[in-house]
C-alpha cells in the first residue's frame, strides 16, 4: 500500500511538474470543433440574454457563437478559466496585464489583414495606440470595444445657469459655485469614491494621474508631487466646511450618480458617458434637470490634463484554435449591425423593427442601449432610434477631448499602480478628514512609501 | 466481510477524487510558488520582505483568538438561555433571531453596520444632535474600530448557528442528572460551572478549532471593510493573496503568500491543539 501511494504522489508530481511542457501541444482546453466560445460581463444583462445573442450572432454569422456572460467576480473567473483549461476563444477584459503573451495572441498582422479591423473611420488607431499604452506591449493584444469617454468634472448646469454663474475654471470659482448649491438646495458640493474622482481638480496645477515620465525618462507620481498640496488643502477646506460629502471611505459610483440626480450634490467626477445617462434618466421625472462635463481646467503653462477611461477589449485567447472565425465575430461586432447588437440589443428581445424603426421592448427600455458599448468608436455611426441619446455627453467630451490622456498603470506588464494609488488615497484621504494633517503632510507621507516602489521600477 | 483487496478497491475513487482534486492542485501551488522569480525563493523572500503580509498574518491571528474566544463565549451563553427556556415561545424567538444574521450575506451585513457607522450614519447624527461632536467621525478609518467591527460583525452573524450546536449538545444532558443538580445546586450559575459546562466540553473544544480555523482565514468580512486608509490594519493573507493573484496578476506571488500562510495555519492548530489538551 505504501509503495502504490509513492507511486501516486510521484506520478502527480511528475504529472504537475510537466503538465504545461509535455510533447502534445498544450492547447489549454481549447477546441478545433464546437462553438467560438466568448466570455464577456458586459454585453448582456443575464445569462437569457447570453442565449439570445449567441443565436442571433450564430445566424448572422453562419457558424456556432456561444456567449457565457458572468456577473460578479469576472476577473477572478477568468484567471480561474485560464487555470482550469476552461477555454474562451474571445474574452472580454479592461485588466492590462491579461494584454501579453501570457494569455493572449499578438494581433497586429490579422488587424492589417481585415478591411474592417484597419479601418481608420471604424476603430480609429487612436484606439489602438491606448491600448498599447495601457498594456505597454509594443504588440496589439486585443480589439478595444466601444469609446471608453473621459472622466469629467459633471455639474448641473440648470443650477449653474439659475445662479447666474459661467462655468468655473479654476478651484475658487468651483468652491463658490458649490457653497451656493449648498445655501440654495442644501446640496453637498462635491461627492467622490476615495480619491478616484479629483484629477479634474489636479488638472488645474498641471497634475497628472497614474505613472508619468519625466524629463529625463524616470518614472514618477505627480499626486506627490509639491504641485498636488494646493489640491489637498481645497479638498480638505470643503471637508471642514461641509461641503464635501463625507462617506468617501464607503461610496460607490452608483451613491455618486444617485445623489446627483437626486439633487443631493453639485459637483461629481465622472464618465463623461454618464452625463448622458442621467439627463435621459431624469428626463421625464425632472425635466429640469440638466448635467454637463465641464472643460478641463489648465495650469498657468497651460498644461491639462483629463482622464480617459482605461481601455476594454476582445482578446484572442493564446490557445485559440480557431482564429479566423475568431476574428469574423469580431469583424461582426464592428459592423453596423453589430453596432446595433452592442447598443440597442438583440433583435427580438431589446426591440423589434417596425419597418425601418427600432422600437424597444420593455427589457430593451430597461437595458437603456447599452449592451457593452453606449458609444461606439465608430464615429460615423448613427443610431436608428430617437431615445436614449445620451444628451450632452457627446458635447462634455468634446470640451476635453484636447486633454485626453490614458494613465499609464502598469511598466513591462507589472502592474505598479495598485499599490501606489491605494498609498495615495490613504495619505491624500488622511489630509482631507484630519484638520491637523495638512497637504503637505500627505505629499511627504506618500514620498515614504511611494518612492522606494519607483527606485525599484526605475533601476 | 470484506477482504482488505476489495475495501482499496472501494475506496479507490475516492482516493482518486483526493488524488486529483487537492493533491494535484495542492502540488502545483507550491511548484508554481518557486517559479516565476530569478531564484527558486524569490517569490518568498518578495511575500516576506512585505510590511503588508506580515501585518496581514498579524491581523488574521488577532481574528482568529478574537472571534473563537468571544464567539464561543457568546454562543455557549446563548444556546444555554434557549436550555434554559427550552419549548417556550420566547426560546424559539431567540433562536429564530439569532440564527437570522447567519443567512444574510456579508454584503447586507456590512451595509446594516455602514448604515449606523458611516459619517452619516446613525451614530454620528446622534452624537452631533448630543452635542458630543460638530464634525463626524470617520469610524472606518480607524484600523482598531474596524478589526473590532470584523470581530464583532463575524460573531453576530454565526451566533445563532454555533448556539444550535452547543444546544444540542445541551438537549443530551439526561434529564434525571438535572433534577439531580437541582435538589442540590438550585442556582443557574451552579448548574452552569457544575452540569452544562463540563458536559459540552468536547464540543466547545471541537467548534473552538473550527472557528479558529475559520477566522485565521476571513476574507469576505475584510475585504468589504477595508479601504485605503484602514486596509493594513484589517487585511488578511487570504486578501492579499486575492489581490496579488487576481487584481495585479502576480499568481506566484500569491501562491507563495498562500504556502507561507498555510504553514503559520498548521503551526498556530498544533499550538492551539495542545493549549486545549489538558481541557479533554
């Protein structure tokens, strides 16, 4: 008995060790036959509706599509699929370092090879080059997947015209546009989730988010930076004075955009795609009601600096076994009609076409045109339906379109920013609710753990 | 009876089972733990030379004694007033309220103390309203106040469970050696130290290492109370290996972080194991 356990335990060992450089090709669960297989938690609402569209791109595309659409916990999912040999030929992610070899295929020869893929007017290389960016791969390790906005300081522009105010451009100007909120509809001034939210802020001293290189081609934090300190004490003077709504430590992006709508705050930092979102959402209810992404607000040099959000994309699996159907899906979901599929839905169940019309059903109405992408790449691109324009937040991101930046997050596929903004948002968040802390306090608090993480990254 | 060649036989699936579903993911845990860096110990050298992980390791030790002790405590006392009360529809009460919180998911836990805790919580209306502060306090910035809310969230929400287990192992007290004890030691607390107490010694002993076991590994309490500011004070290993693994997708580093962790478990069971000995 003992000697057949040895012999188990070896085997296993040998059996661990060896698993991924046996002589067989290691495909990791990926199969010639049977279905494309797509992971996504975003381009449906259930797992109905994954069913619905993995018919509808089937017939469209003549070959088997299967959509598994995961709700809660996707990224640890997907890292659970990759272990367990669970294949997905086109995943879904906005997680950089899953944009390398590791776990995907380099597509820039298959990209140069379709018509549809290359298309400037389609997937402007703009796109192309965030991601990279984002991933910083010199490779093309995915298809982004709808125009991921900017993150924008989003105030209510009723308000603002009711005072009689312009719109702001420097931190005074916001903090007496807030303390009148405040004094006429005893609304906070500014609502954030930790810090995530102050770059507009940071913006006005030329403040950069994320890993930025400097002149001499050394990584560096600029919220550290002596610069920053002016943002921190703004901050924590709206703090003391009430103006600055108080659970930062525990709200989450869905309390910020509820009480701007209900009237509960002025000033939010936010996708510029939900500037549209909510004025669709209140229009009936308050018609009134009215929110614009302001201007990205500039330094003295004139230097500024607005967030764009980080880019999703389709990656290719790097075991996949059948890329070229792989890349007619994706082809597909950037055509028109996939235009439709992604916004308005699936046929049949988010509308039905009375002519030439989209007229939504009451899930389609609930889904409100987002099925992955609420704004297209493509720019030419026009929706066939008259609702859920998405007012104002085309106009929001043009005010800061000049300003536009991807934070880099990550160098050589290690991700750095993690640790560093979590640093951030303890010393920055300790500065605006501690009145002995001063931002100064926070700058030099961030220094001491922040730097040694930057010697490491610049050696 | 069964010859020993047909009981392997029997028993074969399940060790295959064992086989491949813990041992073989258990091997390749550790070997992935010494691959991935320049040496064969970096990744540990990496998990060991972090503040964080070892304040982590801290921290789930002080869980660990801080919800077995309190939560043991707690649930003895409850499961004996259901004795006490055994049938009456007052004991049923008890019963039903406090096994409730063990059905709710942490998420509805976390939002019921956020909504009493957080600046504008509760608490802090009435303490503003009593003119005992002007600013509100932010609890959950405080790392002590929230390795206590943990503790306190995490004995609350198994209470009526672990009280369950101690009452029915109360229910096996015969009943003749009660009426015994009553004749003799009328009052409860004689009844306690001198009939219930030493008759579920075994199960306190037993519930004792599962719910230490159970605490060294908090996760779900911890990563919804933590933040920024409060994180090292309340992160446990299995948090940061969550993060390393799948936020920043540094697998070898968590897996090392979780080899590590699993040997402090084995040694602190061992430890506890023979603190409780002379108890048996």
């Amino acid at each position: 008995m003992k000697k057949l356990l040895s012999l188990l335990s070896l085997a296993l060992v040998i059996l661990a060790g060896c698993s991924s450089t046996s002589g067989a090709k290691d495909t990791g669960g990926c199969e010639e036959d049977g279905a494309v297989q797509i992971l996504s938690n975003l381009h449906v609402k259930s797992s109905d509706e994954a069913s619905a569209w993995s018919d509808y791109v089937s017939e469209e595309l003549g070959f088997d599509v299967e959509l598994t659409y995961i709700e809660d916990e996707y990224d640890t999912y997907v890292k659970s699929a990759y272990s367990s040999d669970l294949c997905y030929d086109l995943i879904y992610t906005a997680q950089p370092f899953m944009m390398g070899d590791e776990y995907a295929l380099p597509l820039d020869s298959y990209i140069n090879d379709s018509e549809i893929l290359s298309d400037e007017t389609i997937i402007p290389s703009k796109a192309y080059d965030n991601l990279k960016q984002f991933s910083s791969q010199e490779s093309i390790y995915g298809i982004p997947n709808k125009n991921e906005g900017n993150l924008v300081l989003t105030y209510r522009q009723d308000w603002l015209e009711e005072f009689g105010m312009e719109e702001p451009t420097d931190l005074a100007g916001w903090r007496q546009y807030m303390e009148k909120a405040n004094e006429e509809y005893d609304a906070y001034g500014f609502i954030s989730t930790e810090l995530y939210d102050i770059q507009p802020f940071m913006s006005t001293q030329g403040v950069q988010f994320g890993l930025v290189k400097d002149e001499q081609g050394k990584w560096t934090v600029p919220y550290e930076s002596d610069d920053a300190v002016v943002v921190y004490d703004w901050l924590g003077q709206l703090y003391d004075d009430g103006l600055y709504e108080p659970n930062m430590l525990t709200n989450g992006s869905d309390d910020m955009r509820n009480m701007m709508m209900a009237d509960g705050v002025a000033t939010i930092g936010y996708w510029d795609t939900w500037v549209g979102l909510m004025n669709d959402k209140m229009a009936e209810s308050n018609p009134d009601f009215k929110v614009i992404g302001a201007k990205t607000m500039v330094d003295e040099a004139g230097n500024g600096y607005t967030r764009a959000g980080n880019p999703g994309a389709f990656l290719v699996n790097k075991n996949t076994q059948k890329i070229d159907q792989d890349i007619k899906v994706l082809e597909f979901l950037h055509s028109p009609a996939g235009d439709l599929l992604t916004t308005a839905g699936i046929p049949g169940v988010d509308y039905n076409l009375e002519g030439d019309d989209v007229v939504f059903t009451s899930e389609g109405i609930e889904h409100g045109a987002d099925h992955g992408v609420p704004r297209s790449l493509n720019k030419n691109y026009v929706h066939p339906y008259s609702e859920f324009s998405l007012q104002g937040a085309e106009e929001s991101a043009e005010k800061v379109e000049d300003y536009s930046f991807i934070a880099t997050q990550s160098v050589d596929g290690v991700d750095y920013w993690t640790d560093i903004e979590q640093i951030i948002y303890k010393y920055g968040i300790k500065s605006i609710i501690d009145p002995e802390l001063t931002g100064q306090d926070a700058v030099e608090g961030m220094r001491s753990e922040i730097d040694p993480i930057l010697d490491e990254l610049n050696q | 009876m069964f010859s020993n060649k047909k009981l392997l036989f029997l028993a074969t699936p399940a060790v295959l089972y064992t086989a491949f579903y813990f041992i073989y993911p258990t091997i390749t845990l550790v070997i992935s733990s010494f691959t991935g860096g320049d040496t064969l110990i970096s990744n540990y050298q990496y998990v060991l030379s972090d503040p964080y992980y070892i304040q982590s390791i801290l921290n789930s030790v002080v869980y660990g004694f801080g919800i077995s002790l309190f939560g043991i405590t707690a649930s003895v006392a409850v499961a004996i007033l259901m004795y006490s009360i055994s049938g009456s529809r007052v004991q049923k009460t008890l019963q039903l309220s406090t096994y409730t919180p063990y059905l709710l998911s942490w998420v509805v836990i976390f939002g019921i103390w956020n909504a009493i805790f957080q600046p504008s919580g509760l608490m802090n209306i009435l303490l503003i309203n009593l003119g005992v502060i002007d600013i509100p306090i932010q609890f959950w910035a405080s790392g002590i106040f929230s390795k206590i809310a943990i503790i306190i969230m995490t004995v609350w929400k198994d209470l009526g469970y672990n009280a369950l287990i101690f009452y029915i192992a109360l229910l096996s007290i015969p009943t003749s050696l009660i009426e015994a004890v009553s004749l003799e030691k009328d009052t409860v607390s004689n009844k306690v130290k001198s009939v219930y107490i030493p008759h579920i010694r075994s199960t306190i002993l037993v519930m004792f290492m599962l719910i230490f076991v159970g605490a060294l590994k908090t996760f779900d309490s911890a990563y919804i109370v933590s933040n920024s500011i409060n994180k090292e004070f309340v992160q446990t290993p299995a948090v940061y290996a969550y993060e390393s693994g799948v936020i920043e997708g540094n697998t070898h580093i968590a897996d090392a972080s979780s080899m590590i962790f699993l040997v402090i478990c084995l040694i602190l069971l061992v430890l506890v194991r023979k603190g409780t000995e002379k108890y048996e």
